[in-house]
C-alpha cells in the first residue's frame, strides 16, 4: 500500500479518538455542560464558554480528516462502486463539520445561560 494511503487510513482511525478527546477538552471550559443532557451542538453555539474554542478543536480538525480519509478511500478504490459512494458520503461528512464550525448552531439552540 502507498504510503500516501496509508496516511489517508490513519486519519479516518483517528477522527472517533480526535472527536472524543475534543468534546471532553471543550466540555471542560464549559461550566456545567452534560455530556448526556445537552447536545454536542450547544458547545459551539452562540453564547457558549467556547463558541471559538469547539469548532477550531473539534469540527475543522475532524473535518480535514474526513476528507482525508474519503481521498483515500476514492483512490483506494479502482472500480468499486460501493468504495466510491462511501467516499462521497465521508467527505460530504466532512464538509459538512467544516460548514457546521463556520455557522454556529441557530439561536433557537442557544443556551438561556451558558
């Protein structure tokens, strides 16, 4: 395998960890956040502790992974239709995390008191 593929491998078995290890980071600076009462999207809202701090620590790192990771599998392919749709839908994934830390969560979502 190419080296360059297995880098693009790598990156889509880092993206739970990174996700994971984000959320707790950005929770931390988020007094009283619940991790099983609110939604994700609250930590990035208008209004939260760390409105700038989640999207450049969780969706723009996890995005650039995910399309790493779909590039990947795009060229790790050939001719396998199933691969190529899976790829697409990765890196629509990623594009959307990107979109979703560049437009923070409606104010209908915003937290009454962060």
């Amino acid at each position: 395998m190419k080296k360059e593929l297995k880098l693009c491998f790598w990156a889509g078995a880092i993206i739970p960890l990174w996700l994971s290890v984000g959320v707790i980071i950005a929770s931390s600076f988020y007094p009283g956040y619940d991790h099983l009462r609110q939604a994700l999207s609250e930590l990035g809202a208008v209004g939260s502790p760390v409105h700038n701090l989640s999207p450049a620590i969780n969706n723009f790192p996890i995005g650039f992974l995910c399309l790493l990771f779909s590039f990947g599998l795009w060229r790790s392919a050939e001719k396998g239709k199933l691969i190529r749709v899976t790829a697409l839908l990765v890196a629509i994934h990623g594009l959307g995390s990107i979109g979703a830390g560049l437009y923070c969560c409606d104010p209908g979502c915003r937290p009454p008191q962060p």
